[in-house]
C-alpha cells in the first residue's frame, strides 16, 4: 500500500517538475521578447507548480493547491500562450 502512495506522489512530482519547466521557459521568453507582465505572471504559475510550494503554503497559511486545479491552471495558460501569445511568432 505504501508503495502505491509512493509512486502516486513520485508522478505528481514529476507532472509538476515538467509544468514548471515549460511554464518557466515560456515566462522568460515573455519576459525578454514581449513584455514583463506576462512574463511575471507565467513566472509566478510556474512556481506556484514546485511540488514544495504547497508545503510551504499549508505550513504558513494552512492552504493547499488541489492537484486538478493545477493542471487546469497550466492547461488555460498553455492554451492561452499557444493561441494567441506573441512569442510563437517571434520564435
């Protein structure tokens, strides 16, 4: 049983990691090719992805991220800079 939970958190980890990733590689193309508020904002959506961040959350504020609510956040933005973002068209 215990390995089952293992391997369930070792996945959102890594679901995580690769949303940070992306995110933070879209924040700095924004940041540097477009403009530094949609910069910011995908900055600050990927590092509230880090699998620590809801640790830190729940420890300061006693509030946590939902799982869900994470990839549907990434799934808007990705949807929103892949539809309409400028630095595909710059790149």
């Amino acid at each position: 049983m215990e390995t089952t939970a293992q391997n369930k958190f070792q996945l959102r980890s890594t679901i995580l990691w690769f949303f940070f990733l992306i995110l933070l590689v879209v924040g700095v193309l924004n940041l540097v090719l477009v403009h530094p508020v949609p910069g910011l904002v995908y900055l600050f959506l990927a590092f509230l992805c880090l699998p620590w961040t809801n640790t830190f959350l729940m420890e300061k504020f006693n509030f946590k991220i939902p799982f869900a609510v994470q990839i549907v956040l990434f799934l808007l933005f990705m949807w929103y800079s892949l539809a309409m973002g400028e630095v595909w068209e710059m790149l």
